[in-house]
C-alpha cells in the first residue's frame, strides 16, 4: 500500500518543480547581478560571494556568473539584525580569483530593508589587470 501511495504521490512532485525559484520572499534574501568586461562582454566563470555579518562572519551563498555573466544567490533570511557583504572575484571567503578581472567587496548591506526581500547590483564592470593601477 506504501509503495502504491508512492508510486502516485512523486509524479505529482516531479511535475510540480519548474526553473524558477520558488520562495517565501519573508523568509529568504536575493542577490543578483551580472559582471561584463570592459568592452560589455558578459564574464563567465567569476565566482560571487554573499556572507552575513553580526557575531561571526558567515558565507550564507556562492554563486559562479554563467554566460550571459548572471550569477543569482538565495539565501535564509537572519534571525537578528545583520549585514550583509557581497565578495566579487574575491578569494576570502570562495577561496577562488580569476587572475584575469579584478576584484571587489561591498560591505555594510543592510538585508533588513530590501524592497521585495531582493537587492539586484544590476551590471558591474570587472577590469583586467594590467589596466588596473596600484597605488604607493
């Protein structure tokens, strides 16, 4: 009889999952962007990095940019008052870096006051490095 209600109960379950996320937009958070070059070109492959900050340090998603140079995190809403750093091409927390762009960290997102529960970066430009300048 169990193997029977199985049989009719995962179809229905396998049939009802689509693309598309599917979330309580009161209980998780969205970060989204999309990386291109410094000719427009999307990036692919730059790993991104959301971590939550209140006591500790906590890497609360990753996500790699695809080839339109989109990358997309969902993650839990916090329980207490926290912020939030969003790490691009940074190795601190995904332990990666593509030697090719470079790299930046925004700190201090307040994740409590997100219209829609979701904050989009819209594009950012990743430089190459040798256009880059170091200062001294």
């Amino acid at each position: 009889m169990n193997k029977l209600l199985l049989l009719i109960i995962i179809p229905f379950i396998a049939l009802s999952c689509t693309d598309e996320l599917d979330f309580d937009g009161q209980t998780k958070k969205v970060f989204k962007g999309r990386l291109i070059d410094e000719q427009g070109n999307p990036i692919e492959g730059i790993t991104v990095s959301a971590s939550l900050h209140g006591g500790e340090t906590e890497v609360v998603g990753t996500d790699v940019s695809d080839a339109n140079g989109e990358y997309l995190m969902v993650f839990p809403d916090a329980q207490d008052e926290r912020y939030a750093s969003l790490i691009v091409n940074g190795m601190q927390y995904s332990g990666s870096l593509s030697p090719d762009y470079s790299y930046y960290t925004i700190y201090n997102i307040n994740i409590n006051t997100l219209p829609d529960h979701t904050l989009d970066f819209g594009t950012s430009m990743l430089f190459s490095p040798q256009n880059g300048t170091t200062l001294q």
